[in-house]
C-alpha cells in the first residue's frame, strides 16, 4: 500500500500521499472545486509563470530582509526545477475552481515549499523553515500573483500564435503570386458578378490577416503592466515598501521579459478588460477565419457541380459512403475550431461582466479561456497552413469558362456602350437572344 501522511488545518484532517509535493490546500480545492477535468498541469506556460512570480518575490523578500537567504536559496531553486519544467505532475487543481484563484495560488505555495523543505533537508509535509504562506506568499496575495502569472503566461502563448499566422500569411501571399494570371469570376449576393483574378480574393485574405495580427499584437501588448506587489485589492497592503520597490524588476529578470505596472493598481483588482480585450480579438480573428474557410469550400465545391474553381489537398477519405469523394475537412476543422473560440469568448465577456466592487474573482476563468482559445488557434491555423492553403490550386480552365459567362460579358458591354443602351437591349432581346447576338458576335456590329 501507498505510504500516507496527514496534514491538518482550522477544518480538520486530511490524509494524502506521502511523497506528494501539494498539501491539503490543493486536497481541498480538488475535493471542493472541481468539475471542468481541467487540470493546472495541463496549463505549463501557467505553472512557470507562476514559479517565476515565486521567484522573484522571494528574491525581492530577500532584499527587503524578510526572509533569510538559506530558505530564499531554497526557494529559488525550487522554482527553477519547476521553470526546468519538472515536477509538473503535482498540479492538480482545476483551474476553474472558484475562489478567485487561491486553489492555483496554495498549490505552487505547497509544492515550492515541499522542494524547498527537501532541499533543506526536511521530509515533505513539514512546512518548516519554508512555509506554504508565511514563506513562499510572504508579501503577495493570490490576487497579484495569479493576476501577474495568467499575462506572463498569455504573452508567452501568443508568440506561438503569432508564429503560427505569420506563416500563414506567407503562404497565402504566395498563392497571389501563383493565381495573378488566373481570371475568374466575382460573386455578390452569391450570384454571377464581373471577371476578377483569383490573386485579388487571395490578397483580401492576406489584408484581413495582417490587420488582425496587427490588432492582436496591441492587445496583447497591454498585458505586460500588472498589478505584482498591489496584494488584494491594490492598495499593497501587507507588501513592504522595500519589497514593492525591486520586485518588479527581479521579476523581469527572472522570466526575461519587460512589464510594468498598471497606472492603477485598484483598477487593476477590479477590472480585467485587458483581458477582454485580448480574447476580443481572437474572437474577430477566428470570425475571419470562418468566413475565409466558408468561401475555400464554396470555391472547391463539386468538383463537377459546384464552383469548383479551386482544388483542395486530398489528405484522407472523406465519406463512408461515397468512395473517393474528398470533402473540405480542413476547412471545416477550421470553421469549429473558430466557434469553440467564439464560445471561449462568450465566457471571458461574462467573467468582465460579473466583476463585483473592489476585485473581480473570475479573473481566472478569463485567463484560462485565454490560454486555451490560443492553443486551439495555433493549432488549427498550422494545420490549415500546411494541409490545406499549402496544397491549394487553381483550376485554371474553369475559371477561365466561368471568366466568360454571362453576366462578366454584359458588364464588358455596360463598360463600352453605357448602362442605358444594355438595359434597352436586353428589355428589348431577352437574356436568352442578347446571349445569341453575343455568340454570333452581334455586340460589335451594334
């Protein structure tokens, strides 16, 4: 049988494995709060963020002397295996748990401080010299630590994202340089228009991306100024002056990346839109993103009755009824990939929304919606890039037939001989004979 050990607290005892990094904090939280099986561990980008904010408080404890340095190089070294990406595995909160997020907060508190104790020397469970609270949250509260740990880990999120589109753009700016020869037809209200390059609808869509990258790129910027060293409600409170004075930059050095603190810092316990900002934009972004995989499917329709003016990649079969049909599943991936993003917004809005007076408790949620409308783009958008605009063709002779139809002509007619003489022609022949006096070559004689 598994050794055991007990921890007790103000509400009695709980019994948990002996050689467990959590404590009874995260017991409880896991046993109280759970119901998404969304584990903090499947969140690593969180988890580091959040050692890095452990880190660094402690070494700014230290300058400010209220720690002593053989508890803060334990620590220290603590969060770095955890920055190393080890010992993962003991998070185990659900990270939509109520509570304003002090489930996530006790949880790296009580495996920090098991590793740390160990490092010392001192079997885990102990909590002595290094203590869960007294210790490793010594001048926080879990109101700017998971507040300053959920940005840091979106930034870091983004750059895949970031990544992930940028290429993306590449390739569909390489297909209007592939179809600049190609003339087709355009559509409007979903009827024949005028001739168009099939460059110009894939330019749109290079534009639209730019803009929106560009877009996202600011929002996301405004999540480098937190609120680290404010403690619960931003007035600091329980953070010493010396400490609030150098934690910031030692948190900067720790996780490498340049932030600052929000302008106010009650503001910032109350009111997350920007965060709302953030998941705002994925929301436009995978809107677009919608619309654009809609029209590759209706461009790839057929391929004998439908538009088919475009050629998919043939990646696997796609129907178990009709042997070799090859359907659009990639944009089709694309397309619910966007509305659990939508859907993923729709929660962050609401956790905006339900902010209540001096701190906004469901700042959590908002981040890990975040995080996961982020991974959920990224990895759709790479698929989308390498199994679907990657392998996209045109289909040069039927955009040609198409190019020639009938209305793309009139409007070639409309351009020579003005809208009122057209309009009398066909009141005059019908559709069915300004088509004849077309193939007969009648136009040029008139």
């Amino acid at each position: 049988m598994r050794e055991m050990r007990v921890e007790e607290d103000v509400f009695g005892s709980v019994e948990l494995p002996a050689d467990a990094l959590y404590g009874i904090q995260t017991v409880r939280t896991i046993q109280n709060l759970s119901f998404s099986n969304r584990p903090l561990h499947q969140y690593p980008s969180y988890i580091k963020a959040l050692a890095g904010v452990k880190k660094a408080a402690a070494l700014a404890n230290c300058e400010a002397g209220l720690l002593p340095s053989d508890s803060v190089n334990a620590i220290t070294a603590a969060c770095e295996d955890i920055l190393e990406g080890d010992h993962h595995e003991q998070f185990l909160i659900d990270v939509l748990h109520g509570g304003g997020g002090i489930g996530a907060n006790m949880n790296v508190n009580e495996v920090i401080a098991n590793l740390a104790n160990e490092k010392l020397g001192i079997k885990r469970g102990s909590y002595h010299p290094v203590h869960p609270i007294d210790s490793v949250n010594l001048s926080q509260s879990t109101s700017d630590v998971c507040h300053t740990g959920i940005r840091i880990a979106i930034i870091h999120d983004f750059q895949d994202l970031h990544r992930g589109i940028t290429l993306l753009i590449e390739e569909l700016e390489k297909k209007v340089k592939c179809f600049i020869d190609v003339t087709t037809i355009s559509r409007t209200c979903l009827q024949d228009g005028m001739r168009a390059r099939l460059s110009d609808f894939f330019s749109g869509y290079v534009s639209m991306l730019k803009r929106r990258l560009s877009s996202l790129e600011e929002r996301v910027d405004q999540l480098h100024f937190i609120n680290l060293g404010a403690t619960v409600i931003g007035s600091g409170l329980g953070a010493s002056p010396e400490y609030r004075a150098v934690v910031l930059d030692k948190l900067c050095e720790v996780i490498e990346m340049p932030l600052g603190l929000r302008q106010n810092l009650y503001d910032a316990a109350q009111n997350i839109d920007d965060l709302a900002a953030v998941s705002s934009e994925l929301r436009l972004l995978s809107t677009c993103l919608i619309k654009m995989a809609k029209d590759l499917r209706l461009l790839s329709s057929g391929p004998e009755a439908g538009f088919g003016e475009i050629q998919l990649s043939a990646i696997q079969a796609s129907s178990s009824f009709f042997p070799g049909k090859i359907n659009p599943v990639v944009p089709e991936t694309v397309i619910q990939c966007c509305f659990q993003v939508l859907a993923s917004d729709r929660a962050v809005q609401a956790t905006l929304e339900h902010g209540e007076l001096n701190l906004n408790v469901f700042e959590g949620a908002a981040g890990i919606n975040i995080l996961e409308a982020l991974s959920m783009l990224k990895s759709t958008i790479t698929t989308f890039h390498k199994n679907c605009i990657a392998g996209l063709d045109a289909n040069r002779e039927r955009c040609e037939e198409l190019s020639n139809t009938f209305i793309p002509v009139i409007i070639d007619l409309k351009e020579q001989y003005g809208y009122a003489a057209v309009s009398s022609l066909l009141k005059e022949q019908g559709r069915e004979g300004v088509k004849n006096l077309i193939s007969n070559g009648g136009e040029k004689n008139d």
